[in-house]
C-alpha cells in the first residue's frame, strides 16, 4: 500500500499550474453553460411552439403528398435543424460566454486543448445557426415535383451533421482535478444528462410535430 502510495503521489504533484487553473476554469465555465441550458428549456420550448403555430398558419400540410423514401431526408433533417436553431439559439448568450472563456485556454496536452477549442467551436456554429424557411424549402421541393430538394437545404444539412458536439472527455481532466472540481464536473454531467434526455425525449415529439404541421412524411 505504501508502495502504490508513493506510485500514485506524483500524478498529482508533476500537474503543472496551467494545467490546474485551465482546468478548473474550464470546468466552471461547463457548469454554468449546463445550468443556463437546462433553466433556459421552458424559453427554447416556447420558441418552438411558436414557430409551429406560424407554420399552421403560413403553410399548413403544405408538404402533402410527398414521397417517403431516401430523396425526403435532407427535409425532413433540415426540420430538426430549425429545432436546433431555436434550441441553441435560445442559449446563445451563456454559449458566447463559455465560448470565449474556452478559446483561452490552454493545457500542457495538446489533445485537451483541441477538445475544448472544438468543442467551444461547435457551441458556436450551433448558437447562431440560421433559422431555415421551411415553408419556402417545402413549397420549393413541392413545385419540383418532389424531384429537386433546394440547394441551400442540402447545404444546411451537411453542415449542421458535421458538427461534433464533444466536451472535453472526464478521463483527460482527471489528473488536473483539485478540490471541488470533481464535484462540480460531477454535477454538470446530470445537467447535460438532463438536456440529452429532453432533446431526445421531447425534441424527437417536436420534429415530429412540426412534420405534421407541414405535411411531411417521417
């Protein structure tokens, strides 16, 4: 026991400050965009609502008649795109603050700092992704015959699915934990357990909510 002891003491000891004090910001600053996402759920929901009652009343069941087969999904995923757009959209004040408390941290493993500047990054592109047209997409799509899905749909698309949404993993912070840091990154992963959950849970009764709205075919 003394053996191992003495084996694990230096783990801690050899950390260097820069590695401590990124650490514990980063982990301040994760906690606190977690807690602002999950206070700010009701608001991103209201939100939602609201653009489906403007689609009910702009473009109701406009996407009637539409295939349901390969040539559909970049539709309906530009749907779930608006959701994130709104979603995000609601956290992009607390996402601008964790965003630039991020991008100026720094670690003496170059692989934490590429998770938290990425991560930082994604956080990023997802608060200010544009709210779609879907109306004008759908109606579009339609006057194609349902053939020709518009190219800035397409576009959209592939850009929100290359975003890697990745917090900087528990396992690499670990050595640089001190103090109440373990507890906070503890209380932090319920909170986006929590968020994960309600965009599983109730963004997929959104989407497809919204589908019906317009019309389309899951």
């Amino acid at each position: 026991m003394v053996v191992l002891a003495f084996g694990l003491a230096p783990a801690q000891a050899i950390a260097a400050p820069q590695d401590l004090a990124a650490t514990q910001a980063y982990i301040q600053a994760n906690y606190a965009l977690a807690q602002a996402g999950v206070a700010r759920i009701g608001a991103g929901q209201a939100k939602i609502e609201r653009l489906n009652g403007s689609l009910a009343q702009e473009c109701p069941h406009i996407g009637s008649g539409s295939p349901e087969n390969e040539a559909s999904q970049p539709v309906s995923h530009e749907v779930a795109a608006a959701l994130w757009s709104l979603a995000y959209g609601t956290d992009a004040g607390p996402i601008r603050a964790f965003v630039k408390a991020a991008r100026q941290l720094r670690w003496s493993n170059p692989a934490i700092t590429h998770f938290a500047t990425r991560y930082a990054a994604s956080l990023h592109e997802l608060a200010t992704l544009p709210l779609p047209n879907l109306c004008d997409t759908v109606s579009s799509w339609k006057a194609s015959g349902f053939q020709v899905v518009p190219p800035a749909t397409l576009s959209l698309v592939q850009h929100v699915e290359a975003i890697e949404l990745t917090p900087i993993p528990a396992r690499l912070l670990a050595p640089y934990e001190r103090g109440s840091d373990k507890s906070i990154l503890a209380r932090t992963m319920r909170l986006e357990t929590r968020l994960e959950e309600n965009e599983f849970i109730v963004g997929q009764t959104d989407w497809l909510q919204l589908l019906g709205t317009l019309g389309l075919n899951e």
